[in-house]
C-alpha cells in the first residue's frame, strides 16, 4: 500500500508543479510554442509513415557503413602495428650488425660510404 501512495503523491505532485509553472506568462508562451512543434512533427508522421521510416533506414545504413569502415580501419592499423612488432627487433639487429661491422672497419670513412649509398639508390629512384 506503501508503493501505491508513493507513486500517487510523486504524480500529483508533477501535475501540480507544472500547473504552478505556467503561472509564469513566458513559460506558457514557450509550453504554447512547443507543444505546436510537437504536434506538427507528430501529424506530419502520421500522414508521411513512408517517408518517416525510408530516413530512419537510410540513417541506419550510413550508421553500419560507418561502423564497417572503421571496424576495417582498425583491422588495418592492429595489422600495421603486427607488423612493426615483427620488424622492430629485425631492424634493432641489424643496426647491431652494422655498428659492429663500422667498428671493426675503422679505416673506413663511414660519411664517403654513406654518400655512395645515397647517390647509388638515388640513380635508381631516377631511372
């Protein structure tokens, strides 16, 4: 009985709040104002239900096609990053490998060697 009582005070008080809420001249222009714009949406739905449910589908279909392509865009990006993964130590090992060999070489003159390579790969780019 508890429950009853409770939710019958909660609603009258509503209705009570809101009937001393449009005492107030602009709340009952602007309640006037959108209940006008409710009901001119509403009638326009009801006489336009085609219309009404070919936007929500045409909404959805962007909304999935926007979900697929950035589901494929994360798919990409973890396979990238799968990728440098695997490369990273390869890449730290032969760095290993050069430095290892440029200091077992000192006679060498790394920044003459260094502009061959560059010069070398840059013909190859060109042709």
């Amino acid at each position: 009985m508890g429950k009853n009582l409770f939710f019958k005070g909660m609603f009258y008080g509503a209705i009570a709040g809101g009937a001393l809420s449009l005492l107030d001249k602009k709340t009952r222009q602007d309640m006037r104002v959108n209940a006008k714009k409710a009901y001119e949406q509403v009638s326009y739905a009801v006489r336009h239900p085609k219309e009404i449910t070919e936007n929500v589908k045409e909404t959805a279909e962007k909304i999935r096609n926007t979900i697929e392509q950035v589901s494929e865009d994360i798919s990409y990006i973890t396979g990238k990053v799968d990728e440098l993964r695997v490369l990273t130590p390869q890449v730290k090992e032969i760095v290993k490998e050069t430095k290892s060999t440029f200091s077992n070489h000192e006679d060498l003159d790394l920044e003459e060697l260094l502009k061959e390579v560059v010069v070398e790969d840059d013909v190859q780019f060109e042709k």
